[in-house]
C-alpha cells in the first residue's frame, strides 16, 4: 500500500516506489541472497536482499525517465544504504548487481559476486 498523501512520492518518485514495491513480488530474492551468502560462508547485512530491490527500482526508474529526456535521482540516496547495510554498500550493490540489470550476469553470478565482496 502506498499513501497518495505522501508528498515523498508525488511525481517520478511515485512511479519508483511503485516500482519498489512491486518489486516484494520477488521473495525469492531473499531467498537466493541467503542462500548465496551461506553457500560463500559469508555473513550479509540482514536487509541487503530489501537494498537490492531498493537499489533495482531506482535504478530502472531512472534508466527509463532518461530514456524520455528526464534526468531523476533515485529516492534511496547514500545514507539509506549506509543505514540499512552500512557504508560503502551501495557501491558494493552497483558494482555486482548492475551487470545483471544490464543483462550481462545471471542473478546467482550477480549474488555471489555481490555476497563475496562482504568478505
């Protein structure tokens, strides 16, 4: 559910969040990012399957807003990443999650990758 009355998403922000929460749809995201981590004996910030999805919806959300000639920021900025995984973790997500995005690694490649570089 998400609140029309929010000021925080009116305009391109509420399509990103649409976006986001369609996104939960995935709950085998969490699944895989667990099972990723464990497979690599890596322990992961509880909530980086959720920055993941964070991560996806800003990232497509400004990839299509650019497509139609509009520049957009993602709502999730660093300190949302910092606070839910820690810092430097967002750079972590763009670096091994991206490539799967552009359709260049599978989802298991990307997860691990990502999940490796906690280590």
């Amino acid at each position: 559910m998400i609140s029309s009355a929010d000021a925080s998403y009116h305009g391109h922000r509420g399509l990103e969040i649409l976006c986001h929460e369609s996104t939960h749809g995935i709950a085998a995201l969490f699944k895989a990012v667990s099972q990723a981590a464990a497979e690599q004996k890596v322990t992961v910030p509880p909530q980086l399957w959720h920055a993941v999805l964070f991560y996806t919806a800003g990232e497509f959300t400004t990839r299509e807003l650019k497509a139609h000639g509009i520049d957009y920021t993602p709502n999730a900025d660093e300190s949302f990443y910092s606070n839910i995984c820690g810092a430097g973790y967002r750079d972590k997500i763009v670096e091994h999650w991206t490539p799967h995005l552009d359709g260049t690694r599978s989802i298991p490649d990307s997860l691990s990758a990502l999940v490796v570089a906690f280590r």
